[in-house]
C-alpha cells in the first residue's frame, strides 16, 4: 500500500485546479483551511475555499505550471508560471508563489503570492 506523501497532495491540488475539480481539490484541505492570497483576501473554511475554485472574476480553468516544489517538515513550497482569463481584462500571465502547510496529513493553510507577467 503507498503512502501519499505531501508533495504527491500537492500534486493533486494543482491538477484540481487545473480542471476546476471541486472534490478533487477539498480532499487535499483541513475543514478548517485557510488560503491567505496576499494583497487580496483570505478565505477560511472549505465552503469558502470552495467559493474561490472558480471564482466569478474569472472564466475556465487557469493554466498551472509548478516549476519548482521544495519541501521541509509540514511545509512544501512551490513556484510556477500561470494563465488565466479575466471576466473585466481577458487572458493575462502570472507568477506565483504558493506555501503550503501541512497538518495531520491535509493541507491547512496556503499562502499565495501572485505577481502578474507582461
């Protein structure tokens, strides 16, 4: 029997993502996450977190590509480039930087950081 490991649940996180696959993604979290988008808002609890998978501002399914993942103890960070489709601005490029902290075996807590590209 395998063990998931925390960078395999991270893995499954942004493959959620990037099919906006609800269950997918909650099975990943805590009841009592939180995602803290800095500089923009921070959701507490799975209803909200779910409230921001597909997040009215947005249309489809952002386009992830995790490029680097390190891990130690209950953290894994990540860093990777991104597209999305804004609903007021179209498709536009980002960067991001995501923490994720780990408890009991599901992560609790994400913390992004989202830069936009040209």
């Amino acid at each position: 029997m395998n063990q998931t490991t925390q960078r395999d649940l991270v893995a499954e996180y942004f493959a959620g993502f990037r099919t906006s696959d609800h269950p997918r993604i909650l099975a990943t979290l805590t009841d009592d996450v939180e995602w803290v988008i800095h500089g923009h808002r921070t959701t507490r609890g799975k209803a909200e977190f779910d409230g921001e998978i597909e997040n009215p501002s947005f249309t489809g399914s952002p386009q992830l590509d995790v490029q680097r993942v390190h891990e130690d103890g209950p953290v894994v960070v990540t860093t990777g480039e991104g597209h999305g489709v804004s609903v007021e601005h179209g498709p536009f490029r980002f960067a991001f930087n995501d923490l994720f902290t780990f408890r009991y075996g599901l992560i609790a807590r994400v913390d992004s950081y989202v830069v936009p590209l040209p």
